[in-house]
C-alpha cells in the first residue's frame, strides 16, 4: 500500500520529529520562462547591435563621401587635439557654384572662421570679409587678389594656408559647403528661428513673384508665394532661410550684414543639429554628405559628436571689419594691424593657446615688383610694407 502512495503523500504520512510541521513542498522552479527572456533578451541585444551597426556604417559611408584631403601640412597635430579633447577650429567656406565634385569651381563668397572649446563650452564663429587683399601662398605672382580667389587659383590648401599666415591662428579642419544644399539640411532638422536683425523685404529671384518680408527684433516673417497675399510664419525652411541669409544691397551693412545673417543661421542650425543624435543619423549625415567637402573623417566626426556638442550651445557671433579701397577699378578690402591683432587674440584664447602677435599683412609674401601695389593699399590704412 506504502509503495502505491505518490512521494507527496508519503511525505505527508511521515512521523513529524520533535512535533513539528511537516515542510510544504517547495514550488518548481520556472527555469524555461527564465531561459525564454534570456533568450528574447538576447535576441534583441543583436538585432539592436546589428541595427546600430548598419546605421554607424550608413554614416560612415556618407562621412567618407565627403572626405576630400586639404593636401597641406597642418600648423599642428589636429588628431591628437580631438584625442586630448582639446579647443579645435574649422574654415567654412561657402560657395553657391553647384555641385561640389568640381575641383575649384566658383569663388567662397562665405568665409567664417569657428572654434570649438568643449571645457569653457563654447562655439566662437568668426566671419571673414571675402574682399580683403591678399597675397595667395603658392600664387603671390598673382597679387593682389581676394582672398575669396584662394580657392578657385590654389584650392582648399592655398586657403587655408593664406588665412592661416593672415591671422596667425592654426586651422585644424576645413568644410566647403555649397549654400544653395543648406535649404536641403535646414528642413532635414525642421527648419530654424532667427530674429531679424533689420526690416527688410526680399525676393528670392527676379522671374518669379514670390516675396519675403523680414521684422527687425523678430521672429516672425511673411511669405506671399505670388508676392500679393502674404503668411506669417515664425519658423524658417530652407527657401527662407537662404533668402533671409543672401539678401545684400538693401543692407546698411553691406557685405558685413549678410555675414551677421548668416551666421545668425548658421547658429540657429547648428542648435538644431549639433548633437550625437543627429550626427550619427544615417538620413541627415547623407544628405550633407551631398553638400559639404571636409577633410574630417569619420572617428573626427565620432569624437566631435560624444565630447564637443556641449560647447554649441553658448555661440559667440564675431567678424573681422576691414576698411573700403578701390584699386584698378576693383573693390577690396583692407584690414588694420590693430583690428587683425583683436581677431588673433580672440581666435587662439578660444582655442586656449597663449597669445601671440598677429600674422603677415597679406598672408603670403609680396612679390618685389609688385611691393608698390601693396603700398600703395596700405597708406588707405596709414600702414607701411614690412620687410617681405
């Protein structure tokens, strides 16, 4: 009989020791369901990791789209700068000729020098006037020119090089973006807010009647697609944002008014995207990698993205001012020793490098028989010629 009873009801019948209860059997422990989530859990970790990885190399294949190298030697080890996680600086230069895959094509009628300090977290952007008179290094035969020609006589490695001797601040990165594609990127992020810094009314191109009006102090804009029935709107697309930033003649400012609005959008986009998040984004990182030029590649990219993005949200918004000179017929512009000296000064404390004089008067040397010319500019500013 003993032996037909279950092991539960054996256990039951048993003497109890010393009076005590008999224990309750212990519950089964549920191993499968635990094996189950494990497993599920596990799953997931790798289909994630897979995911992750195709858009790290979606990213990476579009970062290497745009890598084109400066063919110069740096003023210093850029990699080991990022390493240290030490201020680096970038050249923007901006052009509107089209596609970028042609090799000096256009002149960079958009200059602007930005630093990136990610201990003091701050973004210093520095607009470059395109009409200053230079000697281009590796071309100084050709003087005087803009400093805009840079690009299309000696490419990227003459501009860098000339701006780099004018300033006497090293240039760590450079990026050639064609401005017509930042509409493509400015909608990419939804668009931007920019508070005017002048009244104006714009329209965008003469064939069509499309027209803007901007308010001085803010936000708010009008549209009207046929130039009559206008729209408030407060956030700007790409079309609008190019037209906010193109508009000149009717500046009171001039060149150095388009400088202001421009970067005034340049800052508002980099808010918008300056973050791991959007950097690493597989969708925004191809449709920049059809409008910019950079020599940064892609573990640059990487190590910008985790440890400097902190620093774009304090922006400081600077320009060189340079003085009016007509020579031959052709306007240029002519920057004292002193106000060159302040944008030194300023550039390489963003980038916490100690203080220094400022650079060459013309970036590259003037040649001997054309030393008169550069006299002759120089009096505008009650300058002489330094010993070439």
């Amino acid at each position: 009989m003993e032996n037909n009873m279950s092991r539960a009801a054996r256990r039951q019948s048993a003497p109890v020791p010393n009076g005590q209860p008999p224990r309750p059997p212990r519950p089964r422990k549920r191993r499968k369901k635990w094996r189950w989530l494990a497993a599920i859990l596990l799953l997931l970790v790798i289909v994630g990791g897979v995911m992750m990885s195709m858009v790290l190399s979606n990213v990476k294949t579009s970062v290497d789209k745009m890598y084109r190298s400066a063919k110069v030697t740096k003023a210093r080890d850029v990699q080991e700068v990022l390493k240290k996680g030490d201020p680096f600086s970038i050249l923007v230069l901006g052009t509107d000729t089209g596609a970028l895959d042609r090799d000096r094509t256009g002149l960079t009628d958009s200059m602007m020098l930005i630093t990136v300090n990610p201990k003091k977290k701050t973004t210093t952007m520095m607009s470059i006037p395109r009409d200053i008179m230079v000697a281009i290094v590796g071309h100084e035969n050709t003087f005087p020119q803009k400093l805009n020609a840079a690009f299309p006589i000696g490419g990227v490695s003459s501009t860098i090089l000339t701006l780099q001797n004018y300033l006497n601040v090293p240039i760590d990165f450079y990026a050639l973006v064609n401005m017509g594609g930042l509409e493509k990127l400015i909608n990419q992020v939804g668009g931007v807010e920019v508070v005017s810094p002048l009244t104006f009314t714009y329209q965008p191109d003469n064939d069509k009647p499309d027209v803007y009006k901007f308010y001085k102090g803010k936000e708010k804009f009008e549209y009207a697609a046929d130039g009559k029935n206008f729209k408030t709107y407060t956030t700007m697309n790409g079309y609008a944002a190019l037209s906010f930033s193109r508009m000149r003649y009717d500046d009171p400012q001039g060149d150095y008014g388009r400088q202001l609005r421009q970067r005034l959008v340049l800052k508002a986009l980099l808010k918008k995207s300056a973050s791991a998040k959007t950097l690493l984004n597989a969708k925004f990182m191809s449709s920049i990698s059809k409008n910019v030029q950079t020599d940064m590649k892609f573990n640059n990219l990487t190590t910008v993205a985790l440890k400097y993005m902190s620093a774009t949200k304090n922006q400081t918004s600077e320009h060189i001012q340079g003085v009016g000179d007509m020579y031959n017929g052709v306007s240029y512009q002519m920057v004292t020793e002193t106000e060159k000296q302040r944008a030194t000064t300023l550039l390489r404390k963003s980038l916490d490098l100690k203080a220094k004089n400022t650079g060459t008067q013309f970036g590259g040397s003037v040649p001997a028989l054309y030393a008169y010319i550069a006299e002759y500019n120089l009096n505008m500013i009650n300058e002489t010629l330094d010993p070439q």
